[in-house]
C-alpha cells in the first residue's frame, strides 16, 4: 500500500483519515441543531440543547477516550469562544460565550481526530 507523510504522521491512502469526525451546529439551551456533520467512525452524530444558555451536548456516538477534538465559535461580526469538555465515552457538553464570559446561543465547529 502506498502512504501519504504529512509532518510525522503516516497513514494509507485508502484508510479514513487523520479527521474522524466533525460538526457544524447551533449550540442553543433550547433548540440546538446540526446544521452539517460527518463521522468517519459512526452512522451519525447528534445533539441536543444544554443546560444554559450558550450549551449544548453533542454525541458522536464513538469512543471519545482516547481522542482530541478541537472547537471554534462562529458569529458575522462578534467575538465569540467556545470550549467542550467530555461528559461520557462519547459525549461533549460545549459552552459558546462572549469576550466577558456570558453564554450566547450560536454556531460552533467541532472537529475530533
């Protein structure tokens, strides 16, 4: 099989990838959605509303444990953070807020090598 070098990491073309799965979604307390996503490990990912504002869960219905995952707020024109934590085997409860700490419902990217 050939293989593909990208800094130290090696691995077959025809295996899935370095990504193994990733979100764009709406991270809401009361109506979180799943705007477009894929797993390379699973049949799906989904989410449901958090306990506040500005969090949400998201379940990629894979292991997680041995995993690092990455994620980023989105807004037009305001700074927005977000940052996820593991809840369960396959489970990331996420929190998007502003520059002062407050939650703020809105778009997030999850990305879990």
């Amino acid at each position: 099989n050939s293989s593909q070098t990208l800094n130290s990491n090696c691995e077959v073309q025809t295996e899935d990838g370095l990504v193994k799965a990733s979100v764009f979604a709406r991270c809401d307390s009361t109506g979180s959605t799943i705007h477009r996503s894929f797993s390379r490990l699973s049949n799906s990912v989904t989410i449901s509303g958090g306990s506040a504002v500005g969090r949400c869960v998201i379940d990629f219905n894979f292991s997680l444990d041995d995993r690092y995952w990455q994620a980023t707020g989105s807004h037009a024109s305001q700074t927005r953070d977000v940052t996820c934590y593991q809840i369960s085997t396959q489970q990331l409860e996420c929190y998007r807020y502003t520059t002062n700490g407050a939650g703020a419902d809105g778009d997030i990217m999850v990305t879990v090598n």
